[in-house]
C-alpha cells in the first residue's frame, strides 16, 4: 500500500499561463496538463513527474474578487530545492523580490510572493558548506 503524499495543490490565479511561465522558469518545472476545469473554469498543471501545482482560473478568466488575507486559507506553498542561491536568482530574474530569509536546524529557507500575491517558501535541506581560509 503506498503512503499518503501531497501530489498537488490547486490554487486560483488571475492569469494561469503567466503563472505556468512563471514556475517554469524559477523551478525547472514543466507543462504536465491543461484543459478545461470544473465549473467552467481552465487549468494548467504545472510540476514534476510525481508532483504539481493546478493553476485554476475561473470562466471567462474570471479571479477570485475576494482577497484572504495570509493563512485565511491558505498561508504559503513550499518548494524543497538542492540549490537555494540558484533557486534565489531565478526569482529575482522573474522580477520578483525574496524576503524572510532564515538559516535554521536544519536548513535554510526564503519567501516571495508572485503577482498573484500567493506566498511561496523555498527551503533547502543540503548542509551548509563551513567557510574555509
């Protein structure tokens, strides 16, 4: 019997191309599905062979109105990378701005928002190199 996993989050986007683009292009991510959604909706996912993000956008394009503010209901989506530097200047290449970041047992981590403002914490579980010289 296989154990339970996270195999995707759905979260709604003003513009799901844009933000396919967008995870592209920071994660290495690639094109796994698109097509029509339920209630009328579209979706493209976005991610690995075992893992995705579903990038919902409602008829029309239509956006969810209504703003949550952090955690209300959703807080933050995490991203496991090897390489956190490389993951860093990917972000800031899309034109988007880390913050938060933190080195603690037992990795290291930052957060962006994208233009949507859904949060994203990238954290890094590879030991940190002690300084030599």
């Amino acid at each position: 019997m296989t154990r339970p996993f996270i195999e995707h989050v759905n979260v709604t986007v003003s513009d799901p191309e844009r933000s396919a683009a967008l995870m592209a292009a920071i994660f290495g991510w690639r094109e796994r599905w698109r097509g029509p959604a339920r209630d009328g909706g579209t979706t493209i996912h976005v991610g690995s062979d075992s893992a995705y993000v579903a990038l919902y956008t409602g008829p029309g394009g239509e956006h969810a109105a209504l703003r949550y503010p952090k955690g209300e209901p959703l807080n933050h989506v995490g991203i496991q990378v090897d390489d956190l530097d490389a993951i860093e200047a990917e972000v800031i290449a899309a034109g988007l701005v880390p913050f938060a970041h933190a080195d603690y047992d037992p990795g290291r981590r930052f957060y962006f928002l994208d233009p949507d403002g859904i949060e994203y914490e990238v954290v890094s579980y590879t030991a940190v190199q002690p300084a030599t010289g």
